[in-house]
C-alpha cells in the first residue's frame, strides 16, 4: 500500500482542497489591500476631504495625529498658537495691572503723597480691572490645564468665545476706565507740576525700579486701552483657525461683535463728552448699531433703577407696543380700539449673589427684585424714560384667550398697560417671562384679589 503523508490527511480531514484554499488566501488578501487603501485616504475628521498623505513608514504612522489631513493639521496647530497667544497676552496684561497697584498706587497712597480722591482720579478703577483679570486668567488656564491633561494637544477642547461671554461684564469695566482716561492723564500731569516729591518719586521709580521694564506710569495707565481694543484682533485670528463645524466657532463670533460693538459705544460717548481721542474704530454693520443701542438702554436702565452691575440680569429687551386703556373691558370692543405706541421695553431682575463674584457666572441666590423699563424710542440722540420703572411685585399680568395678540399689566391702585409684539410667539414669550417673575415676588394671591375689575377669569388664564 501506498504511504499516505500526514499533511495529505489533515487538509483530507479538514475538507478543504487546494482550489477553495487557494481562494480564501486571495480573498484574505484583497480584503487587507482594501483596508489598507481605505487607511490611506480615509476622510479628514475636521474637514471631511480624502487628501490624507500616504504613510509608508510604520513608526510615523502610528506618530502622526490620526485621521487629519495635512491643512486641518495645520489649522489646529495655528488654532493652538492662538488660543496661547490669548491666554499668555491676558497673563501679561494682568502683570501690568498688579505693577500699577503695587509699584504706583500702594506705594503713593502709604507715602501720603496724594490724598485718596486723587489718587482715585487717577487711578480710576484699576482694582475692579485687576479682580475682572484675575477671574478670567483664573479660568482660561484651568481650560487649558483640563485639555492637557485629558489629552487633548491641540487644545480643541478649549471654548475661548463662551468664556468670553460668561464674562462680558468686564466691558463696562473698561468703558468706565476709558472714558475717565483723559481726565487722569490731565490730572497726573498737573499734580507732578504741583508736587515735587510726586516728581521725584515717578523718575525714581522708572529709572531704578527694574519691576518697571523703564517704563513710566503712564505707560502703564494705557494698558487696559491697549487690551480692549486688542481682543478683536485675538479674536479674529482663532475663528480663522477654528472650522465652522465647532462647538465654539458661533461663541467667537458673538464675543467679537460684542467687544466691537462696546469700543464704537465708548468712541461715541467720547465725542459726546467733548474728548478728541478715540479707540479703534470697526466698520459698523447694522447687528453692530442695534448693539450700542442696546449698550445705551441699559445704562439707562441701570441709572434709573440703581442697582449694582453685577446683581442685574437682563432677562429680556426689545420693542414692544403698548396702550392704556381707558377701562378694564377693552376686550370685549378688541384691541382694535386701543392706540398702541412703539416703546424700548427691558426686563430687569435683581439677583441676589451667593458668592462674593462680580460675574455673570457667579452662582445667584432668589430674586430680590424685578422690573419692567419703558424708554421712548430714541429722540435728539437720547433715550427718556416714559414713567419710572414698573416693578413686577406691585404688579398682575394676564391674559384672555378671545385676545392672544397682546397681554395686559396691571400696577395695583395706579394704570393699566396693555403689551403686543409684531411676533405673536414672542408676545406670548414676553408674557411668560414677566408673570413668572410676577409671581415669584411678594403675595401674588393677594394682589389678584385685591383687583376688582381684573380683565381674565381664573378658568381661562394662560398656562
């Protein structure tokens, strides 16, 4: 008998003969050509193009960052220089803010040699800057530490645009700042006339005080000047480097025409106050002009009612038409009958702040306080109130289903006004946001009860 080899009767009990085999290791091998060619031209994850480079060598492969191609990877690494670039420039501005307290304002202040009303002249603001500063810095490193240590190299995690806006109240920080700038210069300069030992103390200061970088103070005073008008510019060149699709990309957007909108605002109030100079100017588009509106109405507000910047939110703002009607059965005979007038409306709370923090994204405790603004639209270049603030707590809004075009507010034992927008969503939106905080201020019950002639039944009250 004829010796069979073993390696005959394992394929033999394998049941697998020589062609299928044969078939199996092509297949096997077109399979892997394929996913090696999908490797090498898969889609970029930040573009969606399949222009990715072919690597041969293994060891660069695994190094390279995976699934971009050669422009996106270029756009992060800019994208990563400036977000650096902001983050270190605002370290830096920081230190010169420090410089002007300790090495200026501490030192003439213990010295005695200007009395705290000049030295506030001067001066102006400069610790609400540096406390702004300080929370900010404080915040955009721990953004940038978090994204180190969870990996992310490129720091893509990292929201520049909605830190920004959490803490647009530094804005009017600067704008008060700027506009007493002129003033403080005048004032230094006539004081170091008037004063020798302020003289000398200033040359001493800047020629032996290595902290200084022989700078003089006012120098130093121009740098929240410079900052401000630089953020534009910063900002600018992360939404270059940052691709539509991110998360932040809207955020920068919104935090560059705010900054914009803030420095027109300032140049405007210069001119109106007689000052020649003036920040850097942006060409205005019209979002732009409807935010300096915006940026007067409520310093209007705020001036009105008294409150602290940093206790008031502004819920709501816009324009709205408003009546009085003469009786409290204007809804029978329709709103037709009313004679609306356009009016500038805000809606202002007063929160109460749980933390010591003068920003928006300090944590707020109940509402203390709330009121509706009604300014005149703008005439000979200002604002006027119509009357004084309404506040919600005296107030009972409501509404009729035969009437949801408007809403009416009644001020308990005073008027009555009847609300509309061009929008009727948005009308009903309004409505919502004042009753809430109607009700959520002193004994609404009670109000309610104590109106006669209230124009809705309890039935038919909007949910």
């Amino acid at each position: 008998a004829t010796r069979i080899k073993s390696v005959d009767v394992e394929r033999a009990d394998g049941g697998i003969g020589q062609m299928p085999a044969r078939k199996w290791r092509n297949r096997a091998s077109e399979t892997l050509s394929s996913l090696q060619a999908w490797e090498a031209h898969r889609p970029c994850t930040d573009c969606g193009e399949r222009d990715l480079p072919v690597e041969t060598d293994v060891q660069n492969c695994n190094q390279r960052r995976a699934d971009l191609c050669e422009k996106c990877r270029k756009c992060r690494t800019e994208r990563k220089e400036s977000v650096l670039e902001f983050v270190n420039t605002e370290a830096s501005y920081g230190e010169d803010l420090r410089i002007i307290k300790e090495e200026f304002y501490l030192p003439m202040q213990a010295a005695g040699l200007l009395s705290q009303e000049q030295l506030l002249g001067i001066f102006s603001n400069i610790q609400e800057l540096i406390d702004l500063n300080e929370n900010f810095l404080e915040i955009l490193q721990e953004e940038i530490d978090q994204a180190f240590d969870q990996g992310d190299d490129d720091l893509m995690t990292v929201c520049i645009g909605e830190i920004f806006l959490e803490f647009v109240n530094m804005l009017p920080a600067f704008q008060t700042y700027c506009l007493q700038q002129s003033s403080s210069v005048n004032m230094l300069n006539a004081l170091e006339k008037e004063k020798e030992l302020l003289r000398i103390f200033l040359d001493v200061s800047q020629n032996d005080n290595t902290a200084l970088r022989r700078m003089n103070l006012r120098s130093f005073l121009m740098a929240p000047l410079q900052r401000v008008t630089k953020y534009p510019l910063l900002l600018s060149r992360i939404i270059k480097a940052t691709t539509e699709y991110h998360p932040d990309h809207g955020s920068l957007r919104e935090a560059k025409s705010r900054i914009e909108s803030h420095l027109e605002h300032i140049n405007m109030k210069t001119k109106q106050e007689g000052n020649t100079w003036t920040l850097r100017s942006f060409r205005q588009d019209s979002k732009k002009k409807r935010e300096v509106i915006n940026i007067e109405m409520r310093e209007t507000a705020l001036k009105t009612v008294g409150w602290l910047r940093e206790e008031t939110r502004f819920v709501m703002e816009g324009s709205l038409q408003l009546a009085q009607p003469p009786d409290g059965q204007w809804v029978k005979k329709g709103s037709k009958t009313l004679k609306f007038q356009n009016m500038q409306v805000l809606l202002l709370v007063n929160m109460k702040r749980v933390s010591e923090s003068s920003l928006e994204s300090a944590e707020a405790g109940p509402v203390k306080d709330a009121v509706l603004v009604l300014i005149r639209d703008k005439n000979n270049g200002k604002f006027h109130l119509l009357r004084e603030p309404l506040r919600l707590s005296n107030c009972i809004v409501s509404t009729d289903p035969d009437c949801d075009d408007t809403f009416e507010l009644i001020e308990i034992r005073r008027e009555a006004f009847v609300f509309r927008d061009s929008d009727r969503a948005r009308t009903h939106h309004w409505f919502r946001q004042i009753r809430r905080y109607s009700k959520e201020l002193g004994s609404w019950k009670k109000r309610r009860n104590a109106l006669p002639n209230i124009m809705i039944s309890t039935p038919h009250t909007r949910p």
